[in-house]
C-alpha cells in the first residue's frame, strides 16, 4: 500500500492548524500566535483545495493565491517574536504585485513558465523577509540557527525553481509540462514536508517565549518593577561564579513616608528610588518593604561601595513632589564582597551587618564589610578620599 504525498501535506498542515489554533485560544491570544495560526490555515486550506481542483491551472491561481501571503504571515510572526519595526507596507505590496501578476499572465494567455516565475518570486521575496529577521536578532539561539537553516531551504528551493526553470523548460511549452515534472514534485513534496518542522520550531520559540514571560512576571516585583526576592537569589548564586560583590540597601525612616504623606506617596518614593537602582546597570532587587539590593559581579567592594555612595548622594538630594521639599530622604548601605566558595546565606549575612552597622553609626552612609581584618576605619577613609 502507498501513501499520497498529497495525503501527507493534508495530515501535516491540518494537524498544525489544530495546534496552533488550540495554542492561540491558549496562551492570551498573542499576536505572534495569531500570524502563525493564519499561516498555517492558508496553506491547510491550500492543501485541501488543490487536492479537489483537476486543472493545473486553477491549481496555479489558487497557490499564486494563498502561498506567498502564508509566508508573509511568517514573516509577521516573525516581527512579533523578535520584537521588530513594521515592514513597509511598499515590501508586502511588491509581493502582492508579484503574485497578482503571476494571475495575470496566467489568465491572460502569456506562457505558463512566466507564472510559475512569478510564483516563486512572491514566495521568495516572502521568505526573504523571515530569513532577513531572523538575521537581525540581537542573539541567535540553537532554536533561531534552526529556524534560519529551515528557511533558507526553503526559500533556496525557490529560488532555485527561479533561476534553473527558464533553462530546464520550453519557454512556450504548456503549463502541465512544469508542474507534472519530477524535479517540480520533488522539490515542492521537499517544500511541503518542510514545512511541518518549521512550524513546531516557531511554536516551540512561542511557547519558550510565553513560559519566559510567566516566569519573568513571577519574579519581579509588582511596585517598582524590580526583582523579587526569588530572583535576587537566583541572580546572586548565579553571579558568585566569579568574584564580585553585594550592596544591600534601606530607606531611612521609610514609615515615617507612609504615616505622614500616605501609602500613596511611599509608593511613588519607592518608584522613584528603583529607577535610581537601574540607572546602575546592575542587577537590582526590591527584597523588603524598603530594602533593596544591587549584584556587582566582577567589582571589588570599594568600587562597589563607590557606587552605593553615589546613589546614597542622588536619594539625598532628590525632590518628591509627594512630600514636603524640606523633608530629605537617606538611605543606609552595606557591601559585602563575594568569591566562588562563598555561602549565599553568608554573603546575605555579611552585607546585612554591614547594613545594619550603617544604621546604628546614624543611617545615611555606606559601610564594608571587612572580613580580612581591615579595619573599617581605614576602609571607610578610602572611600572619603575616592
């Protein structure tokens, strides 16, 4: 028993279009997802009705119809997925063009091999824009160098039907010619069977997407936009691979702000303090009410403590439109450095000691932790003198 090429395009894009239909319904309807599940439902309807048309013709028309625009929609999940500008409309109207001419000269008596040219040149250019996003990704994943291979075979199939076909066929021979040829079934069978990998790669960057974004939310803070505790443990394990070192920081009288001026304002207070722990470009970390923490891998802890001097300076001389202008806002400071055989739960302990050494020698300031029997005193007159 043999089973049709034809049968096996059916089985594959049906079943592609079920599960990019059930992920769309799924995952918030996101736009990626969307321009997939369209992707797929073009060619899914494609293979069905090419399967009930007898001339090679309306077999022609109806792919000049329906592939190139299949592939557009590729290239918009594309744009969703990589967080790209929008293409020109000027780029999908030549594909358009493209395919409406091939119709053209298809209707219009012209010989078929300019059709079939006209095909494979919507297509391509459609592929072309996939390939060219692709390209322009910040950082290329095994999945993404996966993608890219897959089209550019793709896209190599058509336009090697592009180039070889004017010397393979008669210019004027009839349309049944091409299309019943070997090489044409062999490398659209190719093309078809393609197809089913790509989309499971696309899905499976989607879903890795979407279960990134999840996990993202669930470690950040929901105020200020920074990590949350969780995180910040796992970016500090992470970091103490290598040397580096720990700020861990709290807001002065923090609850005097909530009493005096309300919840409110000790929110926007908190906002505005996250927004100067980014400025750093360091990782930064919202751990308590009003604690925070700031990862400094491959920094000594004076460099360190240099950094936590000037946040400590810039809190000082903020203004909050939220509370009085004569009410000044400090922030107390501990670092502690770290190596690979340091303990996280130590390094927390260090630098909260230090912290809370800060506090007790009257808050707004930065303190070390010394554990190499430096005194703190000297420590503390070299970052004076910085």
């Amino acid at each position: 028993m043999t089973i049709s090429v034809g049968y096996v395009h059916v089985a594959i894009y049906g079943f592609m279009a079920v599960l990019c239909v059930t992920l769309f319904l799924s995952f918030q309807r996101k736009p990626a997802l969307a321009w997939l599940t369209a992707s797929v439902c073009i060619a899914t309807a494609e293979v069905l009705l090419l399967g009930r048309l007898t001339s090679e013709g309306a077999k022609l028309a109806l792919a000049l119809c329906g592939v190139p625009f299949a592939y557009a929609c590729v290239g918009q999940t594309t744009r969703h997925l990589y967080a790209q500008r929008r293409t020109p409309p000027a780029f999908h109207a030549v594909i358009a063009a493209t395919a409406t001419a091939g119709v053209a000269a298809l209707s219009g008596g012209l010989p078929a091999i300019v059709a079939i040219l006209m095909f494979n040149l919507a297509c391509a250019l459609a592929v072309a824009e996939t390939l060219w996003r692709i390209a322009r990704a910040p950082v290329l994943r095994t999945i993404d160098r996966a993608l890219f291979v897959g089209m550019t075979a793709t896209g190599g199939i058509f336009a090697a039907r592009l180039v070889s076909y004017p010397f393979l066929f008669d210019a004027h021979g009839g349309l049944a010619e091409i299309t019943e040829s070997d090489i044409d079934r062999a490398l659209l069978a190719v093309n078809g069977l393609l197809a089913g990998p790509i989309v499971l790669l696309f899905i499976a960057k989607l879903v890795a997407g979407i279960i990134a974004g999840y996990r993202d939310r669930s470690e950040r803070d929901p105020l200020t936009g920074l990590a949350n505790r969780t995180a910040f443990e796992r970016l500090t394990v992470q970091a103490m691979r290598g040397n580096g070192a720990l700020i861990l920081c709290d807001l002065d009288h923090f609850k005097q702000v909530n009493d005096r001026y309300g919840h409110s304002a000790g929110d926007a207070v908190l906002r505005r303090f996250a927004a100067l722990l980014r400025e750093t470009g360091l990782d930064a970390a919202r751990i308590g009410g009003e604690e925070f923490a700031l990862i400094a891998p491959e920094r000594g802890e004076i460099e360190a403590a240099f950094i936590a001097e000037k946040l400590r300076q810039r809190l000082y001389n903020s203004h909050f439109e939220t509370i009085d202008a004569d009410h000044v806002l400090t922030a107390s400071f501990g670092v502690a450095r770290f190596q690979p055989d340091s303990s996280l739960q130590s390094l927390i302990d260090q630098a909260d000691s230090a912290l809370y050494a800060s506090k007790n020698e009257g808050r707004d300031r930065v303190t070390l932790h010394t554990p190499d029997a430096v005194p703190q005193a000297e420590a503390q007159r070299a970052l004076a003198a910085a």
